[in-house]
C-alpha cells in the first residue's frame, strides 16, 4: 500500500523539480549579496534530453528557475522579500542558444542580477561549459534574461534592507 501512494505521489506530481527546489534551498546562505555571481553545477541527464539526444529547450528555463531559487536563498534576497511581504513571478524570459548541451555533459549555470528597476529585477543566466583547464575559459552554451517582477513590493523597499543605492 505504501509502495502504491509512493508511485501515486511520483506520477501525479512533478517529484524531479520539487526536489530540485529543495536542494536548492538546502544550499546554506552566504550572505554574498545581490551583486554576487552564484553558480550551479549540473549534468544532463535522460529527463533532460529529446530524441536528439541533447537537453529539450524547456529545461533550460527549467534549470533557471533552480540556479535563480539558489542564487535568491543563498544572497537572503528570498529572505529579505518576503520580509517584506512580496513574492516574485516570472514576467518574460529570452533565451539565446549558441550550442546544444549533450546527454551526461556537465555545465554551471552562472546567475546573476544585472539590473533593477521600481518593480522588476533582470536575471542573467549563463549556460557554462566546465573548464578542462585551470585558466581556460568556459564556453557560453546559452544565455538567458528573466524579467522578475517583485509583487506588494518595490526594488527600492529590497535595496533599502540590503543598504544598497536603489537607483542602480
């Protein structure tokens, strides 16, 4: 019986993303700002691929939401919104592909903030090849903008609790 309300509960809800959210927010806070860069390590995986054997283009902004939910509890701007009484939702994305990312290649997702204004905040994600050597560069498999939009809440009320310029 139990066996039968585990397959119930991993077929009628998406079980992978919510572990992965909780992962996510298992990561300990470290207080690095909204200014700082957070990165994700992942590999593509079967659950991530389409019959060309490369990640489906939905899982890119997949793995954004779980690098951007890192990046948010990592920096205390999770903590610091709803604080404040706000939420966050995804109001637009673009997303630039340059080269697929293959079935088992492990990539870092770099996230950032690059820019805010009274209600929205622009997220950056680069899709990022791990580096074989120490020094190269990585190469930019994806670029991703999301326009976060703060709900009962302004950027200018967030800046204020991180003492930051909020004309940034």
């Amino acid at each position: 019986v139990a066996l039968t309300v585990l397959a119930l509960i991993y077929l009628s809800i998406d079980f992978q993303y919510f572990a992965q959210c909780i992962i996510a927010f298992r990561r300990k806070p470290d207080g690095s700002g909204v200014d700082h860069i957070s990165k994700l390590r992942l590999t593509c995986c079967v659950a991530d691929i389409d019959f060309m054997l490369h990640m489906n283009n939905a899982r890119y902004l997949r793995h954004c939401d779980h690098a951007r939910m890192g990046m948010w509890h990592c920096s205390g701007l999770w903590n610091a919104v709803k604080g404040l009484g706000g939420t966050a939702v995804v109001a637009s994305s673009t997303i630039r592909y340059r080269r697929e990312i293959k079935w088992r290649q492990e990539f870092d997702i770099a996230t950032r903030i690059v820019f805010w204004d009274d209600k929205n905040l622009y997220v950056e994600h680069k899709f990022l090849s791990c580096p074989r050597a120490v020094g190269s560069e990585p190469f930019v498999f994806a670029v991703v903008y999301i326009k976060q939009a703060l709900k009962r809440i302004t950027t200018a009320q967030v800046c204020h609790s991180y003492m930051l310029d909020p004309t940034h």
